[in-house]
C-alpha cells in the first residue's frame, strides 16, 4: 500500500500515513512501537533489524515541524522501496498534532526542533531513553524551508574520504540552494557545516542533540516548500538512498 502523490487523502492525513506504516512493518516483519503519546495522537519508532551485530545503525526521522510534509511521505516511500538488509531506527512523524493540522508547532505551541535539550519533558523524555548514547553511523533529520532557494544540507561530522554532504546533492533531483549565506550562516553548492550554534539559539534541535550523544555523521536536509509535493518527495528519496 503506498500514499504517495497524487494522494487519495489528504497529505496530512496522520491515519492514512500510520496505517501505511503498520501495514509495511507487518508486511516486512520490523517492530512498530509507540514510544509517547501526544494530544491523543502516538508517536511510533520503527525499528529494522540488523543482519548481524557488526551492522552500524542509522537513524532517520521527520514531521518535526507539521507543515513540512515531503521528509514524512519521503521516509515511508524509501522504507517501502528498501532491498538490502540494514539496521535503522526510524520516527516516521514526531509532530502528529501540528502535521494533522498543518502547524509548524505542536500542540502546545512549541517548535519541537527548539526542544531536544529538555529531557524532562514529553516527548523528548522518553525519546531520549532508547535514542541517545547509540553511535549512529549516520543520522538524516527531513526537513523543509519555505525560504529555501533550492536544496541545503546542514552536515555535522566531516570526513574528507566520505563527502556525504557533496553526494546527496549530486542526488537530489532539485537543485542545490545558490545563496553563500543561509540561516546567517555560510554556505556554498547549499552546504552548511557549521562548526558551532548561533548564539540567539532558544533550544537545541534533534541534529545537534543526537551529533553530540555519538552519532558519526548527521545531515539534516531542506527542501524548498515552494516547489510541488511530488518533486520534494522525490528529491528527499534520492537523496536518503544516495547515502543509507
């Protein structure tokens, strides 16, 4: 069963998208387990299995803000399209209430990617315990920016033998983001690396918490919300295949 565009449904419909989860998870045999509950609404972790203990985990998520759909339908379409073994925990929708609705905050009015650093509070809490402390081989966070002029990447962790950042955009089928300057931060062919946070930051967002719990490599991707559904879709997929 797949919900991808044209949509019989809405695109936030947050049911149609988990029953698509419950059906590939049974479909394959991964674990899909709620871990919190928000506004009535669960948030579920998928878990693939590893195909032997040497195996380095990855880790992938997106909706932490509602109104970016293409990270959350462009998760479940390169899940449903995965042939080789390989182990991954997945947070197909962190924001349920706000993707429901098409909010970018949650349901108290939070912007979720501000929240990371609050371990005493729900649901990072319970995150938290199952998701830090794993050395991540590599970490996608799926975003969108309504700003963007095309694709950027934030990379945290470089490696000159393994240019991931580099790789994605030659993958992505939307160009790369001209401006030298994103975010206040610099940037060039819509890289960012940056080597520190700015300092008005209220919060820390899920790419910084996880890269400083001992995850390798994170990238968190932004697609222009400009552009059409389908093409951020799919640029989010090549891009995810292009490095997990």
């Amino acid at each position: 069963m797949r919900f991808l565009p044209p949509f019989a449904h809405s695109p936030h419909d947050f049911e149609a998208l988990l029953q698509a989860w419950r059906t590939l998870a049974e479909r394959r045999g991964w674990a899909l387990e709620p871990f919190a509950e928000v506004e009535g609404y669960p948030l579920v972790r998928l878990r693939v299995p590893a195909p032997s203990p040497e195996t380095e985990p990855v880790y992938l998520s997106a909706g932490v803000h509602g109104d970016e759909p293409a990270g959350v339908w462009a998760l479940l379409e390169w899940a449903e399209s995965l042939k080789e073994p390989l182990a991954a925990e997945v947070v197909p929708c962190w924001n349920p209430w706000g993707f429901a609705r098409n909010l970018r905050e949650d349901a108290r009015g939070r912007d979720l990617n501000r929240c990371f650093d609050d371990f005493d509070s729900s649901p990072v809490r319970e995150w938290a315990q199952w998701a830090l402390g794993i050395p991540y081989r590599l970490v996608l966070c799926l975003h969108e920016d309504y700003d963007g002029h095309g694709v950027y990447l934030y990379e945290h962790g470089l490696s000159s033998s393994e240019p991931v950042g580099e790789r994605m955009q030659e993958a992505s089928s939307i160009p790369a983001d001209p401006r030298a300057e994103i975010e206040g931060l610099p940037a060039e062919g819509g890289l960012l690396r940056p080597e520190g946070l700015p300092e008005d930051l209220e919060g820390l967002p899920e790419a910084v918490v996880v890269f400083d719990a001992g995850a390798q490599r994170v990238v968190t991707i932004e697609t222009p919300s400009e552009l059409g559904l389908r093409e951020r879709i799919e640029a989010q997929v090549r891009m995810i295949r292009s490095v997990v």
